[in-house]
DNA sequence: TTTTTATGTAAGATTTCTTAACATCCCTTG
DNA sequence: CAAGGGATGTTAAGAAATCTTACATAAAAA
C-alpha cells in the first residue's frame, strides 16, 4: 500500500544510479527518450529515480543482454503494466513465465541491494550483482 | 546478512537527505564536522549518504528536538554503538530505554519511508532488545 | 557580561548534470 | 555492396548543486 509511495519516491541521482544498474549515462538517458524509464525531475531540472524505477532499469538491463531491442522490451514492460487483459496464446504466456522468474531474480536483487532492515555482515560488491543477470 | 552492506550503502546526496530528514545543510554539515555522522565521499568530494547515515541523522533530530545538545547527542549514539560493556546505573538504563523506544518510532518511520520489499512487514527486532534485557 | 553553541548566509571554486550534436558500430534490407 | 536505422560513445557549453571558508547572530552557558 504505502510499499507504492516509498519503491516510487525520488531518490536518487543519475550517478548512483549509474553505479546501481551498471549503464550508463547515455543508456539511461536514451531509455528514458523511448519511454522505457520515466524519472522524476528536482526543481533544477536534475533526474531522480525511484527505487521503481532502478528496478526498470535492471530489467530492462536484463532483456537488452537477452538481445531484446527496445521496441520489444517496451512490448514486455507495458504487458507487466496490465496484465489482467485479453486471453493470451502460448508464446505470450512463456513469454511472461521467463519475465516473471526475471522479476523474481530481479527481486532477489532487490532484496540484497536494497531492502532496509539491520545486522549481519556479508560483502557483496557491484560487480557481482551481474550474476542474476546474463 | 547483507543487510549492513545494504544500509550503509552511500546513496544519497545532501539535498535528498535534506528531504528526508528536514534538516537544513548546514545542520547536516555542523553534526558531521562534530562527529555524529560519517558519510561518504564521492570521487569529486560530494557527500553520499547511506540508510544507515539518514537514520543517525533522524535520531540527532529526534534527540535535538527533545533539547539535548550535541554533547549529549553524541553520548547518547556512542553508548548505542558499544552497549555491552560496564554495568549501567539507573540513570543510564533509563536513557537507554527512552532511546530505544525512540529508536523503535524511527524505526517505524523509516519502514513507512523508505523501506523497500514488498510483501511482508519485518517488525520489531528482539536481537537488539535483548541485550539490555535477559 | 562574556563566551560558546548551533545555525544562517554569502562568496567563490569545483563537481555533476543537462541538452545537443556528431561519431561509430552493427544490423537489416534493398 | 550501399544505405538507413538503432543503440551507444564522446564532447562541448552552460546550468545546477555542492563544497569549503568566513562572517553574522540569537540563545544558552559560564
């Protein structure tokens, strides 16, 4: 419920984000020109990305490494967004079978980088995290 | 587990911390130049702070709001750091109290705020209650 | 009263971010 | 093969945010 408010808040700038999702700059931006991302904006006019949207951006990382070109990752991202639509055929429901363990894994993700909570100490670098993804 | 690594993570920089704590900069500024937060750096020398930082800084509010000066504030954030060592006297055991019920509300605060994850509310913790209570 | 504490504010330097443009490389497709 | 489009890198110029330092000040302490 208020999980919405604070995974949507703005928080971040596009160095940290750099870091987070490991792309760069110029991917992020060029994300954002096709609509794939649609950060908030500080009153300078600087972008601030939400925990949502880091998490788009790890998809999308994701599917682009699965060789999927924007227009199609657009495709998947907008079906994430209603998904209680139409009957689907076969290839749509793999489709979002291989999507959602993606969305799993990404949460997975999510959880070691960035679910607050306290106590105990293991060392995972940024380098790492790539190993949810290939 | 990673837990620590996540929350001690820098992320933030001063304006959104700013934000969130409705501290002003030179406050944020004052209480590290005297010790009370450490956040770090990034390459080009801008404060990034983590979690972790954004929670200390809500407790020196919490606690400069009840009119305890820095001195005391700090006193007050060491003896969180280092709990179990001598004996307390009544006193101290109050202050304790009082702090953690402090930290608890934080902590509650900092669930609605800024925690990520989405199902499934973590609550209190009984390892950190427990050890001034057996 | 004098000093200290905690904060505000201003100036000037530095860093980070923005948009825009152009370059490059790799696929397609005719 | 050549031409075109997609995705990304690089660079430039300017705007915004942040940094440190210094000075100002009200309230609290001494």
């Amino acid at each position: 419920m208020s999980d919405e408010i604070r995974r949507s808040m703005p928080l971040f700038p596009i160095s940290i984000v750099k870091s987070l999702t490991d792309l760069s700059a110029r991917q992020i931006r060029y994300y954002e020109e096709h609509d794939l991302v649609h950060p908030a904006r500080s009153e300078g006019n600087r972008r601030l990305f939400s925990f949502n949207d880091v998490d788009r951006l790890l998809e999308i990382k994701a599917l682009i490494e699965k060789g999927i070109n924007l227009a199609g990752i657009k495709q998947v991202l907008s079906m994430q967004e209603a998904p209680e639509n139409e009957p689907m055929n076969q290839e749509q429901v793999e489709e979002i079978h291989n999507d959602l363990s993606e969305k799993e894994l990404r949460r997975m993700l999510q959880q070691e980088l960035l679910t607050a909570g306290r106590h105990g100490k293991s060392s995972l670098r940024q380098g790492e995290l790539s190993r949810f993804f290939h």
